[in-house]
C-alpha cells in the first residue's frame, strides 16, 4: 500500500479554543471521505464512476456555516435515540422518562441537542484495515431528558476493499436507551446532479413497520409482497414512489423502517442501490435490525456549489433499532443497562458494477 497521509484541516475555533476540523481518509482505489467532528458529519464521499471518474455522492455543504444551523441531518451521527419516539414518553424500570419533544409530537433523532450538533473529540488513526478518524463525546446524564451519562465512540474507517466502516460502541452509568445511526443522504450520480427515483434499490427485507399519521410504528410487521415497500428484487425508486397507498400518503414517499432478516452477529447485507448511468453500486451491510428508507420528501435547500437539492435528490438508508422501540415490547429493545456495552456496526462498501 502506498504510504498515503491523513489530512486535517482545521475549519475553525469555538469561542472556548476548540478546534472544529475536517479529516479527509482515502485509499488507494481512489475513494475519498470527508468527516467534520462537528457532528461526526461526512461531509463529503467521492467515490469513482466505471470509468474512474469521482464524484462526491453524498448531499451537503461545501461550507461549515450551514452545518451550525438547521439542516436535514445531512451526513451527522444521530442519537443518542435516532428516528422517533411518539410524544417523547417511554417507561424505563417502571418509571415515566420525557425526552424533549422536537418534532411536532415526537421526539426526533436526539432531540435539541442531538449528536448532529455537538462537537466531537477526534483521532486520527492509520489502522490495518486503512485511514480512520475516532469520535468520542460525552453526553451528560439528563441531556434531551435521557437518563445516564453516555461515553460514546464512533470510529470511521476507509478499507481497501472500498469500505467506509462505521463502528459505534457506547456506555452509560446508568440504565438508559440507545439507538445510534448515521444520516447520510446518497445521490450515486452525485450531489446536486437531479433527483434518485432511477436508481435500482434492494433491500432485504421480507416486511416494515407501517406507520400512522405521525410517522409513529403502529406495532405491526407487515409483508412487504404485494405493496409498494417490497424491494427484494431491485426495483427503481421511483417505480411506486406515487402509488395510491395510504403508507406512502403518510410519508410522502418512502420513510419507513424496514424489518431485516435476522443476524449472526456480523454486518449481513441490508440493501444494495445501483445507478446505472455511471455504474456506482453501494451496499449497506449492518448489525443492525431495521433499516429506515427515507426518499428525501422534503428536501429543499441549496447545497455544494451552490446546486438546489429538491424532493428526492437523495436517498437515507439509516440503519438501526426500529423506530418507538421503548412503546412496543415486541420490538428489538433499545436499552442499554449500566456500564454494559452498545456496539453496532454499519458499512457503505462499493464494490464494481
Ligand atoms: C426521518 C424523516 C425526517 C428526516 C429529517 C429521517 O430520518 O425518517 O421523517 O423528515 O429524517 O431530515
């Protein structure tokens, strides 16, 4: 392997001398990606096209001014619960928990003070699996309402099979509940270059959970054949993106959990996406349980080099817990005991069309 450095960039200083930097982690194949501590926000994935062609194929800004503000997630750590949780409320040991309530009735991808808006400790790593950056953050016990102090690692690692890892672990002091992910929105053509309803998604996964108006799981696990959710065989985004369907009504689209077929421990495939114009596929491989398929509903702002990102110009596959987990006891469960640990692993990996 060529000896390639690790670059940092330092963006800017906080007011209390923190230094908000950008690493950038390449391999040898020519796939880049760009990660803030701001956030743990991958700001940026160039990833080349069958003629070798790069193209940076995640949405986002060129600047870091925007990340401080309200924006859709773009690229950001999520938790300490991503996805949402129906009023804030759950029971946690028999007692009441109020998790800040941020999004209309719920409580969404962490609340108001997310890992999306945090700044991150960071490490620069050459590890034997290639480039890596670590992120350690600390949240206090009774931040957004969620109780125990959580130490949290998320490490990003660029491999030279073309994977960017993504590899969680966190523990609490106490008893407490954790559902982390990553809030990457994908465009394989690249950023800014249209909408994704072309691209041919898989996911494997046999059923979702259906939600109500609210975007809220009702509790059932439904079969995805026959409906406008059933992916199993790769399917353009768009082939039923409008279909007169009381699901896709509630979310102006796809924004759904997907149940995925059960784990053996190792990051099994989740999904697998092809955009056949520049021939870039990317496969999700995860730990995880669900899979959240959000088909950009309400995108619209402008992003890198000034392009507009309108409804669909990216695609989020959020790998995860299912959503309300804590209100449905026949969920996979999101809490984490007392100085057990959490661990959750999820890749993006390329391989050739
Ligand atoms: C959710 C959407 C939400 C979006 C916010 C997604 O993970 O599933 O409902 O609008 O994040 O940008």
């Amino acid at each position: 392997m060529r000896y390639i450095l690790l670059e940092r960039e330092v963006l800017a200083t906080t007011q209390k001398g923190d230094e908000i930097v950008r690493y950038t982690l390449r391999n040898d194949n020519g796939i880049e990606a760009a990660v803030l501590n701001y956030g743990g926000i991958l700001q940026s994935l160039r990833v080349p096209d069958r003629d070798g062609k790069a193209a940076d194929i995640v949405l986002g800004f060129d600047e870091l001014e925007p990340y401080l503000g309200e924006h859709p997630y773009f690229g950001a750590i999520i938790g300490r619960v991503g996805n949402r949780i129906a009023h804030g409320k759950l029971t946690l040991n028999g007692r009441p928990v109020q998790l800040t309530v941020n999004s209309k009735t719920c409580h969404l991808h962490g609340g108001k003070r997310g890992f999306d808006k945090v700044l991150w400790k960071a490490a620069a790593k050459l590890t034997n699996d290639g480039q890596s950056v670590e992120l350690h953050y600390v949240s206090p016990a009774g931040s957004d309402g969620y109780p125990g102090r959580l130490s949290v690692t998320v490490n990003y690692v660029l491999t030279p099979a073309n994977e960017l890892r993504i590899q969680y672990a966190a523990q609490s002091d106490a008893d407490t509940i954790v559902n982390l992910t990553n809030h990457s929105y994908f465009n394989l053509a690249g950023a800014g270059t249209g909408d994704v309803l072309k691209h041919e998604m898989q996911i494997f996964a046999d059923q979702y959970t259906p939600v109500d108006g609210t975007l809220i799981p009702t509790g059932e696990l439904r079969d995805v054949a026959g409906t406008p959710f059933d992916f199993r065989e790769p399917t353009s985004i768009g082939a039923w993106i409008d279909a007169e369907d009381e699901q896709i009504r509630f979310g102006s689209g796809y924004d759904h959990n997907y149940v995925l077929r059960p784990q053996t421990g190792e990051p099994r495939p989740a999904a697998r996406v092809r955009e056949l114009r520049y021939g870039v596929v990317m496969e999700v491989l995860t730990t995880e349980p669900g899979l959240q398929f959000y088909s950009g509903n309400f995108l619209d702002v402008e992003g890198k080099g000034g392009r507009r990102y309108g409804k669909h110009a990216g695609f989020c596959l959020e790998t995860q817990h299912f959503p309300d987990a804590p209100n449905h006891p026949h969920f996979p469960s999101i809490v984490l005991k007392a100085r057990d640990w959490y661990r959750s692993t999820t890749i993006y990996r390329f391989p050739p069309l």
